[in-house]
C-alpha cells in the first residue's frame, strides 16, 4: 500500500502508443487521468464559478500559491480549514509552487541557492520565496497535490545555467520534502527540469526517482521551443518515470498537444490557454478556435459547436455572443464555460478512446478534423 494519500490504478494501457487510462484518487475526489485541470487564481477560476465546474464534472483544479499567499494569506486560509472551504471547492485542488509564475510574469525575480527573490507586486517590497516558504503556504492552502520549489529557466536558454537549475532543483526538492508537515492529507510531487538537453532532463529524471514521491511533474517545457524539441522532452522523460504512478506535463494545454502528449504517456495537464482565450472572444472548437469578435459572427444564429452539451450551447447564438463579447462580462463567463466543456470532453473523448481500444483512430480523426486537407 502506498504511504501517499493517492492511489492510481491503471485501468486499460493503450497497444500502439504510450497512452493510457486510470483512476486516481485523492482525499477529495477519484480522478480519471488523462485529466485537464482548469487553472485558478486568488481561489477562482476567472469568468467561471465553482458550481459550474462540479456541473461540467471538473474534478481536479488548479490554485496558486503565490496569489493565494498574498491574499487572503495563509493565516486565513489556515483558520478556515484551507482552500477548499474558503472557495466552497468540495473536490481536489492541485497549486503550483509559485516560482514559476514570479519568473515568468513578473520577469523582477532574482534566483539564488536560497529561493527566489523578488519585487512583490502588490507593494513593492522585496519578498523571498525559499522552498520552505513554498510548502508553508501551500501546507496551509490544503491542496490535494502540492508542487515542489523548482529552478526553472526558459526552453530557449542553454549552457550551464540549465545544468545548475537541474541540480539545484533536486536540492531544493529535499529541502521541500523536509519541510512538509501535511504528508498524510497532502502529495508533493517532484519536477523533472534539464532544458532541452536529453542528458540532464534523464539525471533529473532518475535523480527525482531516488525519492519517495507519489507522482511526477514535467516542466520547463512549453515555453517557446519548437514542437519537435518539446514532444522529444516529454517522449524521453515518460520513458523513464514509471507507469505506474501520476505523471503530469505542466503548462500544456493546447488541444493538439494534449492529444499528442497522451500518446507519449502523460496524466495530467494544466493550462490558462482555454480560460485565457475566452476572456478574449475565443471559443474552442473540434476545427481550432473561433473569434467571436469577428464581424461576419454577427449574423450568426448557430451555437458555437452544435455537438457541445454546454449551458452556454443549450441557449446562446454566435450572433449574441459576438454582439456581448466586447461589453458585457457575462460574455466572459459564458464562453469560459464552452471552453472548459470543450477541454473537459475532449480528455473523455480521449479516454473512452483508449478504454475501448480505439485511441489511434481517435488520433487520426482528430488530427484530420483539426487539420483538414487544403484541397
Ligand atoms: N508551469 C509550467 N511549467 C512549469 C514549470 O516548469 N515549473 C512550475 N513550477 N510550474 C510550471
Ligand atoms: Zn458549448
């Protein structure tokens, strides 16, 4: 048995690709992997509420720690039983170790052995997040799986800074399993970094493997690296983390990608793209996104995907959506719920595929839909 509070029982384990289909569960919820998490912020889901993702059968999402540290803070996260009761979430959460997001968006952080200094951009005071820090506030958020402090340098960076942000993760990886006081309600998992280098991203890999760990994380990837490149990375690192624990590619949530990425073995995917998208006019669709800014949507009456079970489908034209999109927030909300349905049944499409044996087909229907021949 295992000592983490996360099983995951692989259920069908596709003939051709590296795909496969599981149940995992977690203190709040079974998940059936592969699993898109929608990803919040401040403890919601921009332009959707959590009601509607328990009505879309969402049972797993993203918080973060570094907004979440901020406010409401820990001590009231910590007085109220964690973020599941603030928000009113009753299934699974996951948070990301807020690194990443200090280095990507703020582009203000400065990395040392230490963690990784920063300007706060709420009062400009210096802050300093150490792997501790990171677990201490993730420890009082509560999440179902919490993330690791990692070192994470751009995709298009090399030489010895990827080199000393592989190691340097590893070591921050133990200060992070050290300093976590919530083992029996909370799984921390580990970060596979080394770049695009095949030898470093293979020492992570079996580096992170020395540890008692109940699932794997892959990261450092989806940031501006070619797609030859990016799928190699994630081929190379499925090959050594085992089958039969969680493996979840950060940062990925583009359809084709998810597709692709099934097949080379991933679980788990999160993604801001298909909430993101919205927010801007953007609905997902089986052929690629449509703009809903677009004039020529104006006159017309169909739902964004007539195949699509979303409440946003059951009642709302194009035209409408079109003639809301630029003024009213609620057209925010209502193509966020088509986009998270669309990224939902496409992981169960995906799913029922392997379970009945037919995920290649599934792969060549979806990429000939997607990318239809010219002629
Ligand atoms: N989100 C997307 N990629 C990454 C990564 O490499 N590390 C972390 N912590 N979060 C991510
Ligand atoms: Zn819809």
């Amino acid at each position: 048995m295992s000592r983490h509070p996360l099983t995951f029982q692989v259920l069908a384990q596709c003939k051709t690709t590296k795909a496969k289909c599981s149940l995992m569960t977690l203190p709040h919820h079974v998940v059936e992997t592969p699993v898109f998490m929608p990803v919040g912020t401040q403890g919601s889901l921009k332009g959707i509420i959590p009601e509607q993702l328990e009505q879309l059968n969402c049972q797993i999402m993203l918080g973060n720690t570094y907004h979440l540290g901020n406010r409401p803070g820990p001590d009231l996260l910590e007085s109220c039983g964690g973020l599941h009761n603030f928000m009113g979430w009753p299934r699974n959460l996951l948070t990301d170790s807020g690194g990443f997001q200090m280095v990507s968006l703020l582009d203000l952080a400065e990395i040392t052995e230490e963690g990784v200094k920063f300007k706060s951009p709420y009062d400009g005071s210096e802050c300093l997040l150490t792997p501790e820090r990171s677990i201490e506030i993730q420890n009082a958020i509560g999440a179902d799986i919490i993330m690791q402090l990692d070192d994470v340098v751009s995709s298009t960076v090399s030489g010895p800074r990827v080199e000393e942000a592989m190691h340097r993760t590893t070591r921050w990886l133990d200060r992070c399993l050290k300093a976590h006081k919530r083992p029996e309600s909370q799984n921390l998992f580990p970060i596979v970094q080394g770049g695009l280098d095949p030898k470093l991203r293979t020492e992570s890999a079996k580096q992170l493997m020395e540890r008692d760990v109940a699932g794997f994380a892959v990261g450092g990837l989806s940031g501006g690296e070619g797609k030859d490149q990016f799928w190699r990375m994630v081929h190379l690192s499925t090959d050594l983390l085992p089958n039969d624990k969680p493996r979840y590619l950060m940062g990925v949530g583009f359809a084709t990608d998810l597709v692709v990425c099934c097949a080379l073995g991933c679980d788990m995917f999160d993604c801001v793209f298909p909430t993101r998208t919205a927010r801007f006019g953007c609905a997902l669709v089986d052929s690629g996104q449509l703009n809903l800014k677009l004039k020529l949507f104006g006159q017309d009456f169909r739902p964004i995907d007539e195949n699509c079970d979303c409440s946003t489908c059951q009642r709302y034209t194009r035209a409408y959506l079109h003639t809301i999109a630029t003024i009213e927030t609620v057209a925010c909300n209502l193509i966020t719920v088509h986009n998270v349905a669309y990224q939902l049944r496409l992981m169960r499409n995906i799913r029922e595929s392997i379970m009945n044996g037919t995920f290649v087909e599934f792969i060549f229907n979806f990429m000939d839909t997607m990318y239809p021949k010219k002629d």
